[in-house]
C-alpha cells in the first residue's frame, strides 16, 4: 500500500492507524500547494479531489477521505480492536464520532486556515469549535478515549486535529481531559514514529 499524506494534515490518522497495525505501506509525500508527489508525481492523477489523505491499495484501486480510510484499514485487522465489528451498534457509534470530527472539529479548524474569510467569519468557527470542544471534554473526564478504555481510530483522528490548534492560538488548556488526552496518545509508540517521520 501507498499512503499519499502531508505533513501533520489530516493523513497524519491514517499514518498513524498503519503502524498501529504494523501494516507494510509505502509513506509518500505530497506538497498540497504544486500537488507534486515527493517522488515526481502529479497527485491529481492519483486523486483528483487533490488533497490527502489517498491510500493506494495492491490492486492499484485508491480510496480518499480519511474516515473511510481509518475503517478500512482497522478492518483489516479486526483483531486489533481498532474500531468495533461492521454491523454492530458500537460501529455505528464510531461512525457517528467519526463524522462529528469531520463536520464540527475538523471543519471549522481547516476553515482557520483559509486567509478568504474575514475575521467576524473565523470569529464564528472558533465559537461554534469551542461548543463541541466542550463536548469531547464532557467525554473525555468520563473515559479516556472517545469510544471507552481502548484507543481507536477516532482518537488518532481527532489527536491529529487537535494539534491543529496551537496554530490559530486556540489555548486548550481550556479543556484539560483533551490536553490529557493528547499527551496519552503522543506517547503511543506509532504516534512517535509518525510523527518523526513527518516532523523531519
């Protein structure tokens, strides 16, 4: 497998979620501005959406958007406890922690880095982000990873996201679960490894 990531984007979960689970893949590197691989390639011709992340499987097939990715590759290895059995209701619940990420965390923090809006515009998305921040820290006294006591590929999700806001000034010192969690998840060893690799 090929994961087509950029430095501390949101393809630093799947990343992550692969040496989890100590699957072989190929990390390429992907400059979001020229949409150039690292190896020369045009990364609109591997994924035309032209962002990351994009995991190019074996058969040459490459799937695009992260929850997608985080599933497919948790099913990989079931074993692993990664995410809950397709067709269980703790797989439906994970989907739905997934998507609140995507829409409520990720969203406004990616809409943060766009210069296009205005300050009242980001002045919105940094208090409708501080309401669902508020929520995962309501979670995160009770237990200390977003689906109970096992880390899952939300939790690499949202870690990935997270760091994001020491960009924008955003103190999460106001929400201490989520700083613990943070600090828990960095010390996993996959998380280390890849972060040394996209912090080079």
């Amino acid at each position: 497998m090929k994961l087509y990531y950029a430095p501390q984007a949101c393809s630093m979960a799947s990343h992550i979620i692969l040496r989890e689970l100590q699957l072989p893949f190929e990390a390429i590197r992907v400059d979001n501005r020229s949409k150039r691989t690292a190896d020369g390639q045009d990364f609109l011709g591997i994924n035309p959406k032209g962002y990351v992340a994009a995991l190019q499987l074996d058969n040459g097939e490459v799937l695009t958007e992260g929850p997608a990715i985080l599933q497919y590759l948790a099913d990989l290895k079931p074993e692993s406890g990664l995410a809950a059995p397709n067709g269980t209701w703790q797989r439906v619940r994970l989907q739905e922690t997934l998507n609140f990420i995507t829409t409520e965390i990720h969203g406004p923090l990616g809409y943060l880095f766009n210069s296009a809006f205005d300050e009242p515009a980001q002045k919105v998305f940094r208090q409708k982000l501080a309401k669902r921040l508020a929520l995962l820290e309501q979670t995160l006294e009770r237990q200390d990873y977003l689906q109970g006591s096992q880390f899952g590929i939300a939790d690499a999700y949202l870690f990935t996201v997270l760091r994001w806001t020491a960009l924008f000034a955003i103190e999460l010192a106001n929400w201490p679960a989520l700083v613990r969690f943070q600090a828990r998840v960095e010390q996993r060893p996959a998380v280390r490894d890849a972060l040394a690799v996209e912090l080079a």
